[in-house]
C-alpha cells in the first residue's frame, strides 16, 4: 500500500485564488473610473454637533443649568437634523441631572447636620445653666 503523505492545510482556502499583486503604478480600477465613497447611514449627515460638546464641557465643569438646557436643544437639533452627537447631549443632559441632584443632596444633608449642631448645643447649654 501507498502511503499518502499528508500536508499542513494551507491559511489559503482551496477554492479561492490568492490574489496576486498589481504591478507598480497600476490601479484595480477600470482607467478614468471613480472610486465611490459608500453613504452614510440614513438620516446622518456625518456632522457633529457642536451644542452637544459644549452642553457635556458645560455639565463636567459643574454649569449645570446650562449644561441641562443645552443638552435637551442638541437632543432636539439632533432629532430634526440627523447629525451625529447623540451619545454626546445625552450624556450632558444624564451628568447635568446627577450633578444638580447631589447638589441638592448635599445642601439638605448640610442643613439637617446644621440644625442637629444646634439641638445638641442648645441642650448642652440648658444643662450647663442648671449649674449656675
């Protein structure tokens, strides 16, 4: 019996020719043709828009306010336009939101830690005065 020798399979798949390279200065393309740019996805124009990043710079640096209003303007320029940056006033708007909220947070804590400063002095006090 023969023996068969077997060979390492090759990274080329068997029915695919490799492709061979062009020589120097020529092109794949027909001579005078165009290469075409695919579009881009339906109803984006490709642009950013602008109001987003300035509303999410806004809402990092803690104008929160603004930050706010500018985000839900891009969100809406965003809708009517098709320009990308959605991800972007979204995320103004989400952080402007979390931060106006831990503001809020901490003045109520502030104030319930201030009044409860002043009701443990004032019992201190009363008690001190029964000395005297």
């Amino acid at each position: 019996m023969a023996k068969v020798s077997q060979e390492p399979p090759s990274p080329v798949d068997a029915y695919e020719a490799p492709p061979t390279p062009l020589p120097a200065g020529e092109s794949p393309l027909p001579s005078g043709a165009v290469p075409q740019v695919a579009p881009t996805a339906a109803g984006t124009s490709g642009e950013l828009n602008i109001l987003a990043v300035i509303a999410l710079i806004a809402s990092c640096f803690g104008l929160t306010i603004p930050g706010i209003v500018m985000g839900h303007i891009a969100l809406s320029q965003i809708k009517k336009t098709g320009e990308s940056g959605h991800a972007l006033a979204l995320a103004a708007v989400i952080v402007g939101y979390a931060l106006t909220a831990l503001v809020i947070v901490s003045i109520v804590v502030f104030f319930i830690f201030i009044f409860a400063a002043i009701g443990v002095a004032s019992s201190v006090t009363d008690s001190f005065s029964s000395f005297g």
